[in-house]
C-alpha cells in the first residue's frame, strides 16, 4: 500500500525528464535527416519571350545542379550511367531549393538557383545504377608541370611553359582540386634543367619542401613531334599517351588540360569512394543529460557523408538512443569518429559514447 504513495511522490520527478526527452526528440532531431549535398549560384538565363515559363527555367537549373553534383562526387566512367536521369527523378531527390536572385537585363531572363539534395536519395540512386560515390572533398595540391621538347633537348616551366601559364584559367565549378602552382625560383629551374635526362627519377623534395603542402602532383609532359608521353611521379597515378595535341592552339590545349584534371580528379575520387553497398547497422547510446552534448553529437551525424541514415529509436530517462546506418566497417566508423573526439565503448551491442568524449 505504500508502493502507490512513493509512485506519487516521485511522479513530477518522472514526467520531468519524460518532457526533457521528448524536448531532445523533437528540438535536436529536427536537422537529424538534413543530410544533403548542397550547389549553390546555379545560374540559368533565357530570353523572355511569349511562351516564357518560369517553371521550366528552375527545372533546367535543377538539371544543371544535379549534372554538377554528380560531377563531383562520381567518376568520369561512370558519368554515362546517369545522363538519362529524369527530371522528375531530380525533383524527387531535391531537399530544398531557393531563388537567390532573378532579374531582367534587355530581355533576358536570369535565375540563380541554391539547391540541397537529399544525400540518403543521391547514394540510392548510384546503388541502384552499380555506381560507388566519393566523398566530395576539395583539397589544395602543389601542382609542378614540366614541358620537355624531346626534338630540341629543352625543358620548360613557368612563363614558358603554355601548361603553366594556361592551367587555372579555366577551372571548373565542380572541381575538388585546387592546383597551387610554383613560385617562378630561378633555382628550381636550374635544378631541373641540370636533370632533364633523368627527371622521371629526380627526386623533387628540394622544391616540394619548400611549400609545406600535404600532397602533390609532379606531371611531366615530354614532346616528340606531335606525340605526348605523361609521366606523373606519383604513385599509383598512370602515365598517359596522347597524339596530335597542337600547342599552338589555345582551344586545343585547353581541351588536353580538361583531359588532363579529369583523370587527376578521378584518381581523389578513388580515394575517398564510399562503398554503399556496405550498410553497418549500429546502435548508439549517449547521456540525455546535457543537451548541448546531444546538439553537438547530431550535427556531427549530419555532416558525415559516410553516415547513410540516423535516427532515435528510443530514449529512458538517462540515455538517447540511435540507430546510425554507416557505409563501411567497424573500424573504419571508429576512426573518422576518433577524428571528432568520439570513442566508444561497446556494451550488450551497445555503442556507449564515452563520457571522455
């Protein structure tokens, strides 16, 4: 008979952290599920005719920002595999969209478009089509090119270079690289010309260790007549052979550089391609007490591209509980956690955060 009055007693305390659970639930997880690829400045003109429709305008430029997207994150071979993606099936996969700007100047219409995809969406896309995504990262790489004309035994870089000179002047919006280019040193000159007979064994750190940069690419390009041979110094990246590249025309070497980034961008791709097909299914807990911790844990779930889905499937009066869908291994989970401060202790298949963390 005592039990009922102790229940009373203690039943504000209950209701209490019933309601903080409920205010993690429904205040902190709002932003759980808005795991999208965001394009942003799409921009689309058209003449302002009779026939003029708006809608099919932001349709084109959903199409725009979809083609851009899958540039980034998708190989080039694999780029023919999507080209007939229906714009019913963007539309489909669009979080949210916003008008930036639309004006008219002269009887042009101009739109600038931000949309956000649903990232969940995209990775099923590329499932269904056999595609494996890549972690859209951009990264700043030193970017050494050396011209040697075989038939005159010279060697170029710098402002003699045309490679040099024209590399960055056409840069594309969906480009993960960023090419930093050497300094015009004398010096540096100096020590390839010496070396022109053996530059594909030369050792570049003298002038690589000037820049105090984590990653590099040494492309070599030697010219016998009309032939091209590419030799790049890094592992793993293939060498190349191209015929009949005019440098003397400014269309033509533009065109051989678009050729050129696009195997270096595929070659980062490769490197950070995420296996969708791999789904771990994890079950997370973590203390419910300090709701900035809960803030500050999700916004990490949401902006992880290996992170395929997360949610909570049930909280008690100490513990948040989540079910996060990661696309790789265990191990691999516990180190891209490790590099935001995240460690675990596994208890009764229980993923506990670590208080440390």
């Amino acid at each position: 008979m005592k039990f009922i009055p102790l229940l009373n007693k203690f039943k504000p305390l209950y209701n209490f952290f019933i309601f903080l659970a409920l205010i993690n639930i429904f205040f902190s997880t709002g932003k759980l599920h808005a795991n999208t690829f965001s394009i942003s400045d799409i921009e689309i003109s058209t003449p302002f005719e009779i026939n003029f429709n708006k809608n099919e305008i932001i349709d084109k430029g959903f199409e725009e920002a979809f083609n851009e997207l899958i540039m980034s994150i998708v190989q080039s071979k694999d780029h023919v595999k999507l080209k007939n993606t229906s714009i019913n099936q963007i539309k489909g996969m669009i979080e949210t969209f916003s008008i930036v700007e639309e004006k008219f100047i002269d009887e042009i219409y101009y739109l600038t478009l931000n949309v956000s995809f649903n990232k969940k969406n995209i990775f099923d896309l590329l499932e269904s089509k056999n595609v494996f995504p890549s972690l859209p990262f951009k990264k700043d790489i030193l970017f050494i090119p050396i011209f040697v004309d075989q038939n005159r035994n010279q060697v170029s870089m710098f402002s003699e270079n045309i490679l040099f000179t024209s590399w960055n002047l056409n840069n594309k919006r969906y480009s993960l690289l960023n090419y930093i280019l050497p300094t015009q040193d004398l010096d540096d000159f100096s020590l390839i010309k010496k070396n022109i007979n053996n530059l594909e064994t030369y050792d570049f750190k003298k002038i690589i260790n000037k820049y105090n940069m984590n990653d590099h690419i040494i492309m070599i390009v030697f010219k016998n007549n009309n032939k091209i041979r590419i030799f790049n110094q890094k592992k793993n990246l293939k060498n190349l052979n191209y015929n009949e590249v005019n440098f003397d025309n400014e269309e033509e070497i533009f065109k051989f550089i678009d050729k050129l980034k696009l195997v270096y961008e595929d070659f980062w791709k490769s490197q950070n391609q995420i296996n969708t097909s791999v789904k771990l299914s994890l079950n997370i807990s973590i203390d419910n007490s300090n709701n900035i911790k809960i803030k500050k844990f999700e916004k990490v779930l949401s902006s992880m591209d290996l992170i395929y889905n997360s949610y909570i499937y049930k909280f008690d009066n100490q513990n948040n509980y989540y079910k996060v869908i990661f696309n790789g291994t265990p191990d691999k989970f516990l180190e891209v956690m490790s590099y935001q401060n995240y460690y675990f202790e596994i208890k009764n298949k229980i993923w506990v955060l670590n208080d440390k963390s």
